[in-house]
C-alpha cells in the first residue's frame, strides 16, 4: 500500500474550519454551489480508485475555495453519521441537517376551531329539539309573562240585547259576545269560563247587558235572573196553530192581532199551494225572540224551522204537503215513542186498501176541540165536517197540528206490518194494541173501554 493513499484515508476529518478554511468560506459563492434542489442520480459502480478521485482531486484543486471548505465535510467518518456509500455527501447534509431557514409555523388554532364548532352545533341541535319538545310550555310561559290587553275593564256602558239560543255552547257564547261587543275578545270570556268550577249552566233567552264589558262582569250579568228578557216562547209537539199565536203573543207581547193577520197569507212564507193555513208548519221548539221583533218574523222564524226539518229528514219541497198533513195526525193519534212508526204503518197500509182513515183526531179537530182526540157517534157521522176521515177517504183538507220531529221521520220511515187497526187502551200510560183483523180490534177496544170505566175523568 502506498503510503500517500493511506494517509489520506486515515486522516480524521477536522472538527471545525480553520482560519484558512474560514477565509475561503467569505469568498465563496453560494448562489454558484448551491442552488436548485438536490436530485440523485443512479451511477454506475465506480471503479476501485484512490482517496484522491473518490474526494474529486480531479475537479477541484487543493487549494479551491470550495474544496478547503467541503473537504472536512466529505472526510467525515461513517461514525457520526455520514453519506451512505456512492451517495453525494452534499446531497445528503442538504438532507440531514437543519437549514437556517426559519420554519413555517403549525396552524396551533385551527384544531381548537374546529372543536368549538363542533360543540356549538351539538349545543344548537339540543336547544332546537328542546324548543320542539317544550314548545306549548314555552308558550304558555310566554303568554304568562307578558300581559294581555284582550280584556275591558268594569262594567261597561250603554246597552246591548244579547240572545242566548238553544243549543249554544260556552265557545258560542263567547263568539257572540264579542261579536255584539260586550267583550273585548273571545279568549277573555271563554279562559274565564273554562276555569269556573261547577261549569256555568246558560238558560235561552234574550239578556240586557252592556257594551265593553270586562269578561267576569258579562259572566256574573247573564247568570243574574234580572238581566233576562222574558220573550220566550215554549210550543209542545202537537199545538194546532190557534194555539201557537196565542203562546207567542204572551211571550212577546206581540199583539195577538198582529200575529193573525200575519199568518192570514201563509203564502207569504213559502208554504205549498194547497194550505190555506199555516197550521201544521209552524214547528213545535223553544224560541227566544228579541225585543222589537216583529209579528211576520216571529212567524217566519216558526216556519224556516218547519222547512229546516223537512230538508233534514229528506222531504222534497214536493213532498212537504202530503208529509206534513199526515205527521200531523200521527203526532196526535201516537202515545208511545216506539209507537209512531207503527202507527204511521196503519194509516198507510189503509190507504193503500182504499180503507177510510177512521181518525177521531181529524173528526174532533174539525170539530174546533184541538185538545182531545175522542168523538161522538153524531160526530164521527157528520159528512159536513171537511175533516171527517169516516165519511170522506183518504188524507183530511189539511194538518191538523204542528207535528215534531219524531212523526215527520215515522211518516219517512214507517216501521213494517200488516196492521190495519190500533188503540191506545191505557190513556195515563199510552200503551197501544195493533191489530190486523176486525175482531183482534174490537178486544182491543174493549179492553180500552173497561180501562175508561176504572179511571174516570179521562175523555
């Protein structure tokens, strides 16, 4: 081995540049040696050769700046961490060492962004379903919060007719008094209702009250006895007409003659061609009339309420007539709730015979006796009666009271049966026997006989 060559291999890299070395670093042009970034090259395996080649003795004379320089850094021995072999030793410190470029600084406060709004929307997705879970409670704490102007205050001025309709509910009652201006608002009156323990019971019938009323005072005024107009009239099922004006008349104080010559035209209230009369078209109800009202509307209220039925039950306008007249007799002849359909039965299986209706509420009504239903012989046997169904077939002239309800819908819907007789044997019960032969019937009548003759005083 020469000795030359092993010097150079044995020699320690120099632990930090000398004056020289430090002089040639001042001249040295960094932007000449260094620039660019670093790419390494695949090189074929060199060739065994001296120290001197392998440290580019070839390139670089002795005494070059960069040689007095990089020299000691290309020397440096595999113990403290340099190039792996045929790797570029500038290369690999440009790799390896920190540069004295200042490094970019971490985004420190993105993380903690995120979290935050992450823990805002967790936190606005629990207040929204909380909000959607507790809304009503929310609200009503609200409203008792914040104070409400729906409300007067006292006891109002002026005055105001207010009616009461059969039927009415408290929410209706509350509509109407806001309507007719007595309370401020619907939801002070019926808040106020709906906390009264027992509830309020309101009769029908027309109240003086006031305008602007505070909500407890229109309360405590329409259950005071005093405030109520007596203008209300009760007509019972079954009323013949004469009797109807008259109940109106003292309800209303309507003069009776004023009612009769309102009702002289039934024309004038839409009845059928054929009535000459209201009667059977004033429908029996409780009505509440309002001061002032007049004699045609009082009478027009009776007969719109007649129409509403009919429609109700299904009767046609043609149809009105002939419904009507027979209900009218029903309501007269039926005792029992159960019995009007049955009894509607007889008279039509007799029509349908061609058999005389043989009703004594036609003959007595023809008679002028509206209360009773029992006749005579000379009575049954007078053909000078237009009301007599002994002597004269089919329907009668006309109604001959005001029927309800429950006859209209036995005459629409009778009950099915042969029966062609019946008699209400037990007059204080009404109790009933239908028959569908002659002598089924005349047992019947007997029985109603011997009851007559044990209870005397009933006709």
């Amino acid at each position: 081995m020469q000795p030359g060559l092993q010097d150079d291999v044995a020699a320690p890299a120099a632990s930090s540049p000398s004056a020289e070395q430090r002089e040639a670093l001042d001249r040295l042009d960094f932007d000449a040696v260094i620039t660019g970034p670093i790419a390494r090259v695949e090189q074929p395996e060199p060739e065994p050769v001296g120290a001197a080649v392998r440290h580019g003795a070839d390139d670089l004379s002795a005494d070059h700046p960069a040689r007095a320089l990089f020299g000691a850094l290309e020397d440096e021995p595999a113990g403290g961490g340099g190039p792996p072999t045929g790797e570029s030793p500038l290369a690999w410190r440009q790799q390896n060492y920190l540069s004295h470029a200042e490094p970019k600084r971490k985004r420190r406060w993105v993380k903690p962004l995120i979290v935050i709004v992450v823990i805002l929307a967790v936190l606005g997705g629990m207040a929204g379903a909380a909000y959607a879970i507790f809304q009503p409670q929310v609200a009503q704490l609200v409203n008792a919060l914040t104070p409400k102007d729906d409300d007067y205050p006292g006891d109002g001025t002026g005055e105001v007719m207010f009616t009461i309709v059969s039927g009415d509910t408290g929410s209706d009652i509350a509509t109407n008094l806001h309507k007719a201006g007595v309370t401020k608002s619907y939801d002070a009156f019926y808040t106020l209702l709906l906390r009264q323990k027992p509830e309020p019971e309101f009769q029908p019938g027309a109240f003086k009250l006031k305008k602007q009323m505070s909500a407890n005072a229109a309360l405590i005024a329409l259950q005071d006895p005093a405030n109520r107009v007596e203008n209300t009239a009760v007509i019972p099922e079954g009323t013949a007409e004469v009797d109807v004006l008259q109940t109106v008349a003292d309800a209303t104080k309507i003069p009776l003659a004023d009612l009769k010559a309102a009702a002289a035209n039934p024309a004038d209230y839409g009845l059928p061609a054929e009535a000459k009369t209201l009667e059977g078209f004033l429908f029996p109800a409780t009505y509440t009339f309002t001061p002032g009202t007049t004699a045609h509307d009082a009478i027009k209220t009776m007969v719109d309420r007649m129409f509403q039925s009919l429609d109700a039950a299904g009767v046609t306008p043609e149809n009105r007539w002939n419904t009507v007249v027979l209900a009218s007799i029903v309501q007269r002849e039926a005792g029992l709730k159960d019995d009007y359909p049955k009894v509607a039965r007889v008279f039509l299986n007799r029509i349908a015979q061609g058999w005389d209706l043989q009703s004594d509420a036609t003959v007595a009504y023809g008679t002028g006796n509206t209360h009773r239903v029992e006749t005579t012989d000379a009575e049954r046997a007078d053909a000078s009666n237009p009301y007599n169904t002994y002597v004269h077939p089919g329907l009668p002239v006309g109604p001959i009271s005001n029927p309800g309800d429950l006859a209209i819908d036995a005459v629409v819907h009778p009950a099915d049966g042969p029966w062609m007789f019946f008699v209400t044997w037990n007059l204080q019960t009404g109790e009933t026997i239908f028959s569908t032969t002659e002598a089924e019937h005349e047992a019947a009548v007997a029985k109603w006989q011997q009851w007559m003759k044990d209870n005397p005083g009933y006709e």
